[in-house]
C-alpha cells in the first residue's frame, strides 16, 4: 500500500482540480460550438414532460430508463428552464469522470510503487478530449450510464479497505450498500449496458463464492480481497436494490408498461443481430496490429526481456498500432477516414485485455482479477445500440482502465519501458482523439456547415450556439407559436427536432414529441388516429432539417394524411404550419 500513500494532499488534489478543469472546459467548448436539435428535443422535452407531472411509461411512451430524464426533470422543477444549466451538468459530470478514472486507475496500478501515480496520470489525460461528455456534449443517458459505471467499479475496488477499516462496521455496511446499489444503478440510465453489467458482476460474485466454498481459492483475507461474508453481504444490497427499484416502477408507472417499453419495444427496434456484433472485429487493420501488438507484449512478458535489445524492440512492437494511427494524421486529411483509423484500435485493445484477463485468471480467481471482464461486458453491452463506431463516444474511459490492466500485467523489472509504453498510448488518444473530437466525427449524422456560429436569443435556450439556418428557423416558430397558437391547443411536431415544449414552457398533449424507428410506435394511420382522439388542432411539419435524412417513418404516406383533415396555415422559414380544417 505504499504507493497508495506515497502521493498525498497537495498533489493528489492539484492533479485533480487540473483533470477535472480541463475536461470540463473542453466540455463547455464543444457546447458552445455545436447544439443536437434531436437529441436536445428528446432529452429536454421529455423531461419537461416529467417535470410539469406527466409520468414515462403510463402516460407517455419511452424506450429508454427514466434517470437521465429525471435527473434533469428534477433540475428544470427546481431552477426553471436554463439551458445553461444543461450545459453546466455535462460540463460538471464530465469533470467528474475524469477525476474517478483517474483514481481506479491509480488503485489499478498501486502494486507498481514508484510507476503508479506517473502511470495512472498518462493515462487518464486524454479523458480531457475523450472523456463521457468530451465527444458527445449534451446530457445523454450513454453518458451517465459510464459514469454509473465508473462509481460502481470506484466502490466495488475498496470494499477489501472496508474491512480493514479502524471505523468498524459502520463504515463497512454503508460501502457495501453503496455498492450493491451502484451497481444496480447503470440498468435505469441504459439498460443495454447497465444489464450485462449487472448481470457479470452477479456472476462474478457467485463465482468467487463457489471457488471460496470448494476450497480452490487462498484465504480472501490475506489477499487483499473481500470475504466470503462480504461478498454475500453484497449479494443481499443488490437484491434490495432491485426489489425497491420494481416496487417504485410498479407503484409511479406501472411494470408492465416499463417492461413493454424498455424491453419488448426497444428490442424490437433496435436490438442487432449476432454477425453485425461479431462485425466489429472483422479489421483489415488486425492482419498486422495483432501480430505486433500480441509479439511486443509477449516478449515483454518474457525471460528475453531481461535483455535490453529485446525490451526495446518488444516496445517497438507493441506501440506499433499507436504509431501507426499517428502517422496515418499525415497521410490522410480525410477526417471519416482518420476517425475510423483511431476507433480501429478498440477491437484490438479489447481482444488483447481479454487474453491478459484470462492469463491473469490462472493465478487465481479474484475480485480483482475479475473487474475486467465486468468493463468488457458492460462495453460489448453499449455495442449493442450502435455496434463500434457509433457507441464508443461515451465509454473511453472504460477502454483506458482496460489499459491499465495490460499495463499492470506486465512485469515490474522494466519500469522505463512501461512508462514509455503509457506514454506512447497517452499521446496516441491525446492527439488523435483530439481531432476526433473538435472535428465532431461522432456527430456527422446532422449538418454543421461552414457558416458563423448562431446563439439562441431565447431566454430558456441562452447558452445554445449552432452553425446554419437551423437554430433562427426555430426561434421564428417559437415566436409564432407565442402569437398565434392558443396555449391551450394541442401541437404535433414532424418530426420534432427542436426541444419546442423545453422553449416554451407548453405542456404536450400527444403521447410522442419525436419520431423515427426508434421511438416512434404509429403507422401513418394509427398516427392520424391518436391525432383525432387527442384533439390535436396544429401540426407543424419541418422542412429543413439540421439531421442529414428525415428520420420519420412512412414520410410521404403521413404527410399525405396530414392533408385530409389539415390546412395549411403559414410558411416560416424552415416550417409548414397546418391548422384543422
């Protein structure tokens, strides 16, 4: 434990406060530079929903578990509507992450002394640019499910401290309830990476407990793990967890309504095929990425290694694909083509933490030893919405602790070659990532074109910037809609991509404010239909679109029935009003 000790106070805290400042400035940058009118419309009108009553689930339909909404349903009922402060959320919790990367890096590396505190800082410092909200940078449920994750695999490192703990038991019981409740939460901000999450640390803890009872695992206690007590405790928090979560789902929307929607639905839509997940691995790349990487780490793990030759050109080897990716910035300036030249790295440092985790395993089963495996679940977990190059905006920092566990497993003996090997990945994702990220890669499903940035005039929207037509198109409709559209009528967006409801504090009337495959349960008829019922007297149909194609489905069959029983009222710029006939 002296490395755990050996920084203290000052540094540790500066070391922090400049991880945290830096990430969250990044954060704040990207905002101001680029605003997502459909994600900004689902997240921000559906917790305004939330906020003015409306229950997910029972009174309006929702694919997704309800935390990220509530969280910032909670915020608009007690501060209002600031765009600001979504802004500032983001911007805050990316901070955050980074810091608590940081420090389960550092708990990772520990057992190297004098290497872990220069380790665990190398690699958290490209978090600044490629941390939860540093890609993607509004308040999204990917987003807070990573960090969820995180704080469970934060607490889940020190419940072997709690036992040792001069507090008692105190201190004990809080942790391991902390825990087990940490480890539930992930599944109700997204359930495809909270599930197999959840679901790996169960039988994570199950399997440590069958190695304890059959008498194939060394004393828990003198490892530095938790006991068997522990673990059962454990077990028991998060059964709790699970059982307080279903009865408040059950009592406020309803179970089978939850389950219709997050599960059955959501599956329905969006859940891939095997061969589109096993797509990921399919990397022309991996003809020479594997065979150098694999090489350079085997020779590092080497009696060979005791030679200096051999531990120079093992790095060489090893750090081969970072060069590679750097070097590639100045054969191409494409920025699709650099973008995917950096994610090509994931597939590779997935296989290869998995061959170290499983190495590591023969030395015995361990909660320790086991963690990695409940990061690579919870990542192939995020891989099922978007498979790689959609879904790794929000977990960088779960690939990085991957990292620390390849760079743990390595031997001790060669303390510069390690670092050096840090430093070469450090400076791979700093650069690279960087790119990535200012050059809104992750973000090219919508138009940013070259023009002045635009900032939203609105009261509830100051702080919203954005390239394009896009953004005074929608204040002239808010304007409008102030002046001529009854507050007490009842409006339909197609396919509503502006957090219209969020702008002007109206309550929605129609089940959906969005629509596309995802979310969207109605056919063109079934869609007029729920229009007759519900009285709605507008639809506003938008006509320049920030997304790059019209996400709703059966467009021109719905625009079709729109025209039978509505007319058109006004042309704004960007919008066609109709009224009922």
């Amino acid at each position: 434990m002296a490395a755990t000790h050996q920084f203290s106070g000052k540094q540790n805290t500066l070391t922090a406060a400049v991880l945290f400042l830096a990430t969250a400035a990044f954060v704040l940058w990207q905002n101001l530079h680029v605003a997502v009118l459909w994600d900004l419309s689902y997240l921000l009108d559906i917790s305004w929903r939330i906020a003015v009553g409306q229950v997910p689930y029972r009174d309006f339909p929702l694919v997704h578990p309800p935390l990220t909404f509530l969280l910032q349903a909670t915020i608009q009922h007690l501060t209002g509507r600031h765009y600001w402060l979504v802004i500032a959320y983001a911007a805050l919790t990316g901070g955050a992450a980074t810091v608590l990367t940081w420090r389960i890096l550092f708990r990772i590396l520990h057992g190297r002394v004098a290497e872990a505190w220069t380790m665990s800082l190398l690699l958290a410092a490209p978090l600044c640019v490629l941390g939860v909200y540093s890609i993607y940078p509004h308040p999204i449920y990917d987003c807070d499910c990573a960090v969820a994750i995180l704080f469970a695999l934060f607490l889940l490192q020190r419940l072997p401290v709690a036992e040792d703990s001069p507090n008692g038991s105190f201190r004990r019981w809080s942790l391991i309830l902390f825990a087990g409740s940490a480890i539930v939460l992930p599944l109700f901000f997204k359930q495809n990476m909270g599930l197999p999450f959840l679901f790996s640390v169960i039988a994570g803890i199950l399997l440590l407990l069958l190695t304890a009872a059959i008498g194939k695992q060394a004393n828990s206690a003198s490892s530095g793990e938790p006991k068997s007590v522990t673990l059962l405790k454990l077990l028991a928090a998060i059964a709790l967890s699970l059982i307080a979560a279903i009865l408040l789902l059950q009592i406020t929307a309803g179970l089978n309504n939850y389950l219709q929607w997050t599960v059955h639905f959501a599956a329905q839509r969006r859940l891939p095929g095997l061969a589109d997940m096993l797509s990921v691995y399919q990397q022309p790349s991996f003809a020479w990425t594997i065979p150098t990487l694999g090489l350079g780490l085997i020779l590092l793990r080497s009696r060979l290694a005791a030679r200096l030759w051999v531990r120079i050109l093992s790095l060489a080897l090893a750090s081969a694909p970072f060069v590679g990716s750097l070097i590639y910035l100045f054969l191409s300036d494409d920025l699709d083509d650099r973008a995917d030249n950096l994610l090509a790295l994931w597939p590779l440092l997935l296989l290869a933490s998995a061959a170290f985790a499983l190495a590591e395993l023969r030395k015995g089963i361990t909660l320790h030893r086991l963690l990695p495996f409940f990061v690579l679940a919870a990542i192939h977990g995020t891989f099922l919405s978007q498979q790689l190059w959609g879904s790794t905006y929000a977990i960088w920092p779960l690939l990085i602790i991957l990292i620390a566990y390849i760079l743990n497993a390595l031997p001790a003996a060669w303390p510069g070659t390690t670092i050096t090997f840090a430093s070469v990945i450090s400076a791979t994702f700093l650069i690279c990532g960087s790119l990535y990220a200012i050059g809104h890669e992750r973000l090219n499903y919508i138009q940013i074109p070259d023009e002045a940035l635009y900032r939203s005039a609105l009261p509830p929207l100051r702080g919203m910037a954005d390239r394009g037509p896009f953004l005074p198109d929608f204040e002239e409709l808010v304007q409008f809609a102030e002046k001529e559209i009854p507050p007490q009528d009842g409006i339909l967006l197609l396919p509503g991509e502006e957090p219209f409801y969020y702008a002007t504090g109206r309550t929605p009337q129609f089940p959906i404010q969005i629509f596309d495959q995802t979310t969207d349960p109605y056919s063109a008829a079934e869609l007029m239909q729920q229009v007759r019922q519900r009285n709605i007297r507008w639809i506003i149909v938008k006509t320049r679109l920030q997304s790059n194609q019209n996400p709703l489905p059966d467009l021109a069959n719905t625009l079709t029935s729109v025209a039978r029983d509505f007319a058109l009222y006004r042309k704004l710029n960007g919008y066609d009003v109709y009224r009922l006939r």
